[in-house]
C-alpha cells in the first residue's frame, strides 16, 4: 500500500514528469503486472496512454509567473472530495512543487494533513528548500540520483546520432542523459565549437 503522498526528488532532465505518470498509472490500473507495474492494456492504462483520465489530475504552473495558484489548489481539492470514477485510487501530481506560493501551499496542506479516502499525491521537485517545512514534513521523499557515466553514455549512444560523442554531451548536460540528448538535436556543439575556435583565434 503505498504512501498518501510522495516527493519526488529529482535532477532536471532526468525524466521527472514521466517517471512521475508510470507510477500513477501504475496505481490507477486494473490489472498491474506482478512488480505492480501498469499492464499497459485495461482501460485505466488506456485512458492514461490517450493523455485523459478521470482520476488523475496533474496541477502545472500557469502564466508568466510560472506559479501554481490558490484557485487551482482549491479547486483540485474539491474534486477529490468527490469518490474516484474508477473506483480505485484518485493521484494527483503536482510538478514542480516549489512552483506553489504560500497560498497554495497551505491550501494543499490541509488534503495531506487529513487524507481522505484513497487519494495519492505525487509532488515533483528538483529545487525542495523552496517547498515549506510543513510540506516536507508529510511527505514520503525519495530522491532520485544521477545515472553514473558508463551508464548515461551507454543510453546516449542508443539515442544519439552516431556522428556525436556520447560522452562530451553527457558532461555538457551535467550528467542528465534526456538532456544531453536534446542537446544532439540541436545546433549547440556546432555554435560550442564555432565559440571556442573564435577564443582560441
């Protein structure tokens, strides 16, 4: 039975957000395999495939501030008043959590101070001294380390053009292997080299 709420600590570009919906979807299914995993073919895998699910609600930072609002949390908090669709779990990701303000964060806190029924809060982050002590303090945190480097360069070489070295992109992306892959996709090691020879010029 897993925690009523969960913080993710993770590096940016590890794959926070998808790692984050795995395991909501693995809690959402009907028929998880035999390591609790989502089957990827019931009708709550579906519905988290086509991007919609009634029992699941991911809160994201709105406008140019970038913050999630008061209004968004308390209105997510209604809503899981109400009992799951599907009659199983109802998750709720938050990401990043430190994009909450201190209005929102208190109206958050009462949900994971009294948990009711079978609700899962997933809250992602990569920068935590900007989440409130009180947040922290009821949540389960895991935190999510960095591949060591045999390992991010042996990912990369499987998701990179050949023509690109694996093992300069993963120091440049500061060992984030999603990262490093984004960069090959880029003009970036060919403006990095453009820079360079101009400074050795």
């Amino acid at each position: 039975r897993p925690s009523h709420a969960f913080l993710f600590f993770i590096q940016q570009f590890l794959g926070k957000v998808d790692f984050s919906k795995a395991f909501a979807a693995s809690l959402l299914c009907e028929k998880p395999d035999d390591k609790g995993l989502g089957c990827g073919y019931c009708r709550s895998c579906h519905f988290m495939q086509e991007g919609y699910h009634p029992d699941f609600y991911m809160v994201l930072p709105e406008g140019k501030a970038q913050m999630i609002k008061v209004d968004v949390v308390r209105e997510l908090t209604a809503k899981i008043q109400q009992t799951s669709q599907q009659g199983g779990y109802q998750v709720v990701l938050i990401s990043p959590a430190e994009s909450m303000n201190h209005a929102s964060a208190n109206a958050l806190l009462k949900s994971l101070e009294e948990p009711t029924g079978k609700v899962v809060f997933l809250l992602v982050s990569h920068q935590t001294c900007n989440i409130p002590a009180t947040i922290l303090s009821r949540t389960q945190r895991l935190v999510f380390q960095t591949p060591d480097e045999h390992e991010g360069v042996e990912w990369l070489r499987n998701h990179i053009d050949s023509s690109h070295d694996p093992v300069l992109l993963l120091k440049l992306a500061g060992g984030a292997p999603l990262w490093a892959r984004d960069l090959s996709q880029t003009q970036f090691l060919t403006m990095r080299a453009t820079l360079l020879k101009h400074l050795q010029d």
